[in-house]
C-alpha cells in the first residue's frame, strides 16, 4: 500500500527554510509520499537534497521529487502578463510538489497533461514471502 | 542618487578586480552525464594530461577535483586561464544496491554509497564559490530531471553564468533537441567528449561564457 500526504502551503508558509525541510523529509522517511500544495524555494530545494544526503543509511536511500509549475514560458502576449500577475500575487503557493522515498517510488515522470508516477514492486511479496 | 552612484561604483570595482583573479569554472550535473570525461579532454588537450579517473558505474567522482591554471585559447588569439573544478554528480538518491548489481561487493558498495553522499553535500556547498558554471548532461537521457531544474535554478538565483552541454552526441539515442527545448534560455551545445566531437565549439562557448 502507498500513503500519501497531502501539505497544505499555509502548513509550511511561515515555518524557517530548515523546518520546512525537515518537515517534508520527516513525512517522506516515514514511508509516505508528499503531495504539496506550491514549491520550495531554490534554496530550500537545494537544501532538501543536502540534508537528504546526510540522512541516507542503507534503509534511507534519498528521495524522489518533482515540482508542477505552471510554465510562464508557454504563455505569450495578454496571457503571458496575466501568468505574472498571478504568480507576484501567489509566489511560491503556485503549482505542486510530489515528494517520495526512493525505496518506494522509482521515478516521477511529468508529461504535459499528467504525472506518472512508477513505484518499485515490493520483491517479498513478489517472491511470495512474507 | 546616491544609492544608484553607490551601486554602479560597487559593480564597477567588483567587475574589476573579479577579471583578473582566479576565475573558478564548475563542471556540473547528474552523475554519469560525462563531467570527468570533459574535464579530462579540456586538461588533455590544454594542458597534455588527465585530471580525473572516469568509470561507466555513476558516482565514480566523489571528490571535488582541481586543475589549476588551465590556459586556452582560440583562432583569434584570445587567452582565457581558470581554474576547473570538476565536482560530484547531483543525485537525490543513492542506492548502495546499484552497485552490488554493477558487480561491486557489499563492503565496497556501501562506502561508494557514503563516500557518494558526501561528494553530493560538497558539491552543492561549492556552487556558490563558482564564476561560471558548465552542466554537462546525459542527451540520451530525458533533460526534464527536477535535479538538473534545481542545479540551473540556484545558480540562476546567484547570477552564475551557465553553459550547458549536452554530451554524448555520438550515441544513437541522444536528443539534443529535447535538451535544447528543456533549457530554452540557456546556451546549450551538443559534444562528444569521450570522442571529441563539437569540442572546438565547446571552446569558443567557454569564452563567451566567461567573460
């Protein structure tokens, strides 16, 4: 079975870069995969795969993540305006950020108009082992 | 007024005295896209010897690797000198696993995998010593990696110049294109540095890119 757990912006709007980290890194090394409404900031997305670094044991063995951003880029003229009013007005609570354990999702795929996301087949269930 | 006089004489003396000193150049990216193998063609052919030791198993740099004083130049004469760093691959994991299947044993595998998290650890804390930055990747592989994203975005948040390279042209499955079209507002060129395809190219970009 996959859990996930879905992190609302104003949960981490107001917590430091490091909480906000630990935060999601707590969630994920519990086994659960992060649904979060908006993205880290670059730093702290930095940050996230620095102290998953120093997190990794032969248990934890890092993280999967990939962040759904509506893209400015495709956008031109009136629309294009719009998007950066939007974004001034939203910042960082745009888009979406999956976070998984890389012991139970294998990639994060994004496709223009989808996600997919591929988990690793449990091998003791797999081998017919308990 | 003043705060604007303040500004433009602080860029100024910064511009300044950032020419002349020691210019730092960073090879960076996901492990295995090629880093190592560009760094030695730049050393081999500048400088007549290898700096790093490159393996088809990912993460075989786990050090940050300097070469001092390299020195090229181009058809019009122009020198360029830096310092090249070529650092571990980025990765969020790292699966001691994936070494025993490459044919590694256990022991061997799970202090790879350790020496491997702190390479990553270092890399990240170098980029903000860099003056310009190389991101060298894998073109058979897809560019839209949320690592390759957050490596390009913090250097953008630190105004680092970046190249992008998209090496290994020379194998059927690579897409410069695609690479192209992830990045759209960076340079981007495809090379083989193993074989040295586009490496001329490679050159006259660095001098655009360090300026």
């Amino acid at each position: 079975m996959v859990t996930f757990q879905f992190i609302p912006y104003q949960e981490i709007e107001y917590l430091s870069s490091a909480k906000r980290v630990n935060k999601l890194l707590n969630v994920v090394k519990n086994n659960k995969i992060v649904i979060m409404e908006g993205r880290l900031k670059k730093q702290e997305e930095a940050d996230l795969i620095e102290i998953t670094m120093e997190e990794i044991t032969p248990k934890f063995r890092g993280i999967e993540i990939s962040v759904v951003n509506p893209d400015k880029g495709k956008f031109g003229g009136m629309k294009k305006v719009k998007a950066g009013f939007v974004g001034m007005l939203l910042g960082d609570r745009q888009g979406m950020t999956i976070i998984g354990p890389a012991s139970i999702v294998k990639k994060i795929e994004q496709n223009p108009n989808k996600i997919e996301l591929f988990t690793r087949e449990n091998k003791r269930k797999r081998n017919g082992k308990k | 007024m003043v705060m604007f006089f303040r500004n433009f004489l602080n860029k100024l003396l910064k511009n300044f005295f950032n020419k002349k000193k020691h210019i730092k150049l960073g090879l960076y990216g996901p492990p295995n896209g090629g880093k190592s193998t560009l760094a030695n063609k730049i050393c081999v052919d500048w400088l007549g010897e290898e700096m790093s030791s490159v393996s088809h198993i990912a993460h075989e740099t786990r050090e940050i690797n300097i070469k001092e004083q390299v020195n090229i130049k181009n058809k019009k004469g122009r020198e360029l000198t830096f310092s090249l760093v070529d650092t571990p691959g980025i990765a969020t994991r790292i699966d001691f696993e994936d070494f025993v299947k490459k044919g590694m044993k256990t022991g061997k595998a799970k202090k790879r995998a350790k020496e491997a998290t702190k390479g990553i650890i270092d890399a990240i804390k170098w980029l903000d010593t860099m003056d310009s930055v190389v991101i060298v990747l894998d073109s058979t592989q897809d560019p839209f990696s949320q690592v390759n994203i957050t490596i390009i975005g913090n250097l953008q948040a630190r105004n680092i110049p970046v190249l992008i390279v998209a090496n290994k042209v020379d194998l059927k499955k690579s897409n410069l294109d695609r690479v192209k079209s992830a990045f759209p507002q960076y340079p981007v060129i495809g090379v083989s540095a193993k074989y040295g395809k586009n490496i001329k190219q490679f050159y006259e970009n660095l001098f655009k890119l360090v300026k």
